[in-house]
C-alpha cells in the first residue's frame, strides 16, 4: 500500500480564505479582527512559529500586535501584560507562546487570558466546555488535525486511535475531541510500556514528540492500512522532518507529511479563532462551526 498524501497547506488555504472572507465582512461592520502574540525569550523555533502567525495574520487583514519580552521577565510583569491586553478592548484574541522560560508559572498565565479571547484554548474554563463539547474557541493543533480527517472523510468513529502525546496543546485536548468523534483512544507518553506494540494496534496513530532521539515511528510500528498523523517536528541535517519515517508511506492508507501537513492547519486554526473571537465579542456568531 501507498498512503495518500494528505495536503495540510491546500486545506489550510481554503480555511484561510474562508477567514479572509469573514474579516472582509466584519470590518464592514466596523470590527477589525486583531491578535496579540507574547513570546518571553530567545527560542528559535518559537520566534520562528510566532514570525509565521504573524504574516499569516497580515494575510488574511487580521491586525497584529507583538510583545516579544527578554528571556528574565517576571511572572508578575507578565501578569501585568495579561491584565492589560484581557482589559483592551482593540484586542481578540492573546496568544501566549509556549514553552515559557522555566522561571514563569505556565499555568499561571495561560490561565489567567480571559476565556473570550483565549484563542488557544489553554484556559480551565474554555478546557471544561471543550470537555462539555460546547466550546466556541477549539484548540489550534487539534482541530486542524480533526479539520484535515473531515476533509479527507476518515471518520475516526470506533476506531482505536492511539495518540503519542500528552500535552495540553495536542494530547490531552485531541483525546477528547476524539472521543466526541466515537474513536475509542489511548494516549501515550514517555512513560508508557509496550509503546510500539500499542502504535501496531492502532487504526490511527497520531504522533506529536518532535525529538527524533526520544521517538521515532518506524514501518514496522504500524499497522497496515493505518492512518498516520504525524504532529512532530525536529531538524535532521539541515532538514525539516516529522517523528514518522519515509518508508511508513508503504503501509499507512493515509498519512501528513512533515512539512505541510499539519503545520499550516495549526495556523489556520488560530486565525479562525480569532475571528471567532472578534465577533463574539461584539455580539455577531459567524457559525463557523455549523458542521459540528
Ligand atoms: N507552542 C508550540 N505550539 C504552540 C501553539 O499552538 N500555541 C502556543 N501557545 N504555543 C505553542
């Protein structure tokens, strides 16, 4: 069997002129979507990430505003920052870029954005209605990924899904997602046993570890047919790879490549968010989500 290849950036481009289209009509209502970003420290990859969701936002007329703050900024400061932009009414949508340097309580502040405006649905309020399933702002990586299994019609209904991944940005948000989709899933980490016996039983593997030293999803961990989702990203010689292995392609059904797959979908969300934030606060519900 040869996977298909499933196209993260052609999806991810027609959310994003769907988004275009819905700022295009909001701000003929007078509401200019806007985003803040906070990025604490001199990570790379996370500048990288943030530099991108800052032109993706350019693109589609979301306004953006970015705090970039040095590596030794306070837990209080930030908290400050946080009370301001929560009170900011020019402001949708904050996304505080994590990891934060070890010195800040993360849950601190993710927990303290305001729920309307928590665009990655980090908070314990937003986190219990997406464990209601009535979340309004769903979270970026993972509903790119249920997104993408729409598109390409596989519907995780009673299959076992096997999620490597406990994050609170993937793991554990996706799980549910996926238990409100009837998939029957389990959710690996570092500390799991049998780990590859239980990726071989999976219909669905969904694989976010992104250190290649740590995990790899070899060939012979998948099950034939499988769908692979692969969330990873590491860089190997220069290049760009996922936590899934080239030859992985000769069993998987379906598979995402690293890059394109879910990547840009994780994007595409986030601007989503935002205009979904924009408009509920002022009143207007966009049903974006009317499938659901
Ligand atoms: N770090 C890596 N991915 C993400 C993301 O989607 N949102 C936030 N806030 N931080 C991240």
């Amino acid at each position: 069997m040869t996977a298909v290849l499933i196209d993260g950036k052609s999806v991810a481009g027609k959310v994003t002129e769907h988004v275009k289209r819905t700022v295009e009509m909001l701000k003929d209502k007078g509401i200019e979507p806007s985003l803040a970003t906070v990025l604490v420290g001199n990570d790379e990859a996370s500048a990288t990430y943030v530099r991108n969701k800052h032109r993706a936002c350019e693109q589609v007329g979301i306004k953006t505003m970015n705090y970039h703050l040095p590596e030794d900024y306070s837990t209080n400061q930030l908290m400050e920052l946080i009370e301001m932009l929560n009170e900011d009414r020019r402001v949708h949508g904050i996304l505080v870029q994590l990891p934060l340097p070890r010195h800040i309580n993360e849950f601190l502040i993710t927990s303290m954005i305001k729920p309307s405006k928590d665009v990655d649905c980090l908070t314990p309020f937003n986190i219990g209605l997406l464990a209601y399933d009535v979340a309004k702002l769903l979270p970026c990586t993972p509903s790119g990924i249920v997104e993408l299994m729409k598109h390409y019609r596989i519907d995780p209904a009673g299959k076992h899904v096997v999620i490597v991944n406990r994050s609170v940005l993937v793991g554990k948000p996706l799980s549910i997602m996926l238990l409100h989709m009837d998939a029957t899933v389990t959710v690996c980490h570092s500390k799991t046993t049998n780990l590859e016996e239980r990726c071989r039983e999976a219909d669905i593997v969904v694989t976010a570890v992104g250190d290649r030293s740590r995990f790899v999803l070899s060939k012979d961990m998948v099950k034939d047919g499988a769908v692979v989702i692969d969330v990873g990203i590491d860089r190997v010689d220069g290049r760009i790879v996922g936590d899934a292995d080239t030859d992985v392609r000769e069993k998987a059904s379906y598979i995402t490549p690293v890059p394109g797959g879910v990547g840009p979908m994780t994007v595409a969300m986030l601007l989503r968010n935002t205009v979904i934030a924009a408009a509920l606060s002022e009143g207007v519900d966009l049903a974006l989500h009317a499938d659901r």
